[in-house]
C-alpha cells in the first residue's frame, strides 16, 4: 500500500536528481564541439525534458494521490534510462577518439553516468516500496557517494588554472583522502555480514561525515570564488554549485543513516 511518505520521498528524490540531469545536459553540451550539433541537439532535448519532470514535480504536492507519483516514477525512470543511454554513448565516442577536442573528461562523462543510474535505481526502489535505503545498504551507498566526492575532487583540480597551485593542492588532498575512505568502505564491505554491527557502522559515518563537510566546505569556498571572478579556471560557476548540492545530499543522508541506527538501538 502507497502511503503520503511513499509521495514526499519520491517528491524530494525527483525534485533533486532532475534538476542535477537537467544541468548535466547542459554541462555536456558545453563539453561538445561546434560541429557536434546532432549530440547538442540531443543534450538540448534532455535539457528540456528534465526541466519538464522538475517543473511537474514541483506542481504535485505530499496530498497528492500515491498511484499517480508512482505512474510518474515510472516516467523519469524511463528519462533517466535514457539520459544513461546518451551519457553511456558520448563516452564510448569519446574513449574511441571519435570527438577529438571536446571537452569533457571522459571520467566526467562516466561520473554523469552513473549517477543517473543511481536516480533510476532509487526510483525503482520507491516503486517497490522500498522508501528509505535499509541498513544493508549504508555501506553501499557510501561507496556510492565516496566515489562521486573523490571524482569531484579530480574534477575540480584538474579544471582550475594550473597557477591556481595552493587551490590544486588542496584539491588533489581531498581526492586522497576520499580515495582512502572509498578503500576503506570496500574493506568494510567485504567483512559483511560481521561488519554490519551498529558501532562499526556508526564510526564508518562518523568518519565520513567528517570528510564530506569539510570538502563540502571548500566546494563552496570554491563556488564563491567562482562566482565572485576571484579565481582562475574553467569551471563553470553552475558546475561548482552542482558539485556543492551533491556533497550536501550526502550529508543528508548520512544523518538519515544516523537517525535510523540510533532508533535500531534503541528498539
Ligand atoms: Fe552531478
Ligand atoms: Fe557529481
């Protein structure tokens, strides 16, 4: 049975990952060259595509009728299969060569990927009833996140200016460091079932936790700069701010995945 929570989760994933689509079809387009006008015409059309799903999100309401949102899940998941398909195929164009001079990073293009299959897999979990992500997958989903945190990392240092040294530098620590913490989820993986003991998982939150604000804290820094013309580079201001709403959603969900262990143990 649907309920009114089925309704504000799916509200809240929709509203956020079709507006991270929506700027993905746009930062692609950016990356394509001027000939490309086949693929620009294509990321237009996901552009608008997702600019729609978002608007429509935003006119349903928590009231709304659970059969319908869930009618609608089906249809940004059909976008987002889709958009993946798009991302998939620029990215074998380009690891083959075939675009010489665009400009997007091929682990960028996979990046985009893979978080449009994440936004799919969500929405067929809330289909499935499946509201909020289960203890068993706290350790999954941080490999998830920690990967796209290292990846923005990456992506971030090697777009600012060369002579932007101390900016790199830091840049190029956080890459490390979650890097390091993407290991270290892994190894905690592995250990499954013993490592899905509530101490162990708590720690492993606490320390991530801990990483992701303080990235989170220089993205912004970074967005600002940006934003302000105050530094060299050729991130577009949008992207820095994309890059800052991920970290804060994985912030959010790390306190999710706090609340729901601390009311395991207090069952
Ligand atoms: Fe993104
Ligand atoms: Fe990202």
């Amino acid at each position: 049975m649907l309920s009114n929570a089925f309704v504000a989760h799916s509200l809240d994933e929709v509203r956020f990952w079709s507006r991270i689509m929506k700027e993905h079809s746009l930062f692609l387009k950016l990356g394509f060259r001027c000939e490309d006008t086949q693929l620009i015409h294509e990321a237009n059309q996901f552009y608008a595509i997702f600019e729609g799903i978002e608007r429509k999100s935003h006119e349903f309401t928590v009231e709304t009728d659970p059969e319908q949102i869930r009618r609608f899940n089906i249809e940004v998941y059909s976008a987002a299969s889709h958009i993946w398909a798009f991302k998939r195929r620029v990215l074998g164009l380009v690891l083959s060569c075939q675009m010489p001079g665009a400009n997007n990073f091929p682990l960028l293009i996979d990046h985009t990927s893979r978080e449009a299959n994440y936004f799919r897999n969500r929405l067929e979990q809330l289909n499935n009833g499946r509201l909020e992500p289960l203890p068993d997958a706290i350790i999954d989903e941080n490999v998830f996140f920690l990967r796209i945190m290292a990846d923005h990392a990456k992506f971030i240092g090697h777009l600012l200016d060369p002579s932007e040294r101390q900016l790199v530098e830091q840049a190029r620590n956080f890459s490390h460091d979650f890097d390091e913490l993407l290991f270290q989820a892994r190894d905690l993986d592995s250990m499954r079932p013993q490592s899905q003991t509530i101490p162990l998982l708590d720690q492993f939150l606490d320390q991530n936790r801990v990483s992701v604000a303080s990235l989170r804290d220089f993205k912004k820094t970074a967005r600002d700069l940006i934003e302000a013309c105050r530094i060299k580079s050729i991130i577009h201001p949008l992207l820095a701010d994309h890059v800052y709403r991920e970290a804060e959603r994985f912030l959010a969900i790390i306190d999710m995945f706090e609340q729901s262990l601390t009311s395991v143990q207090h069952q």
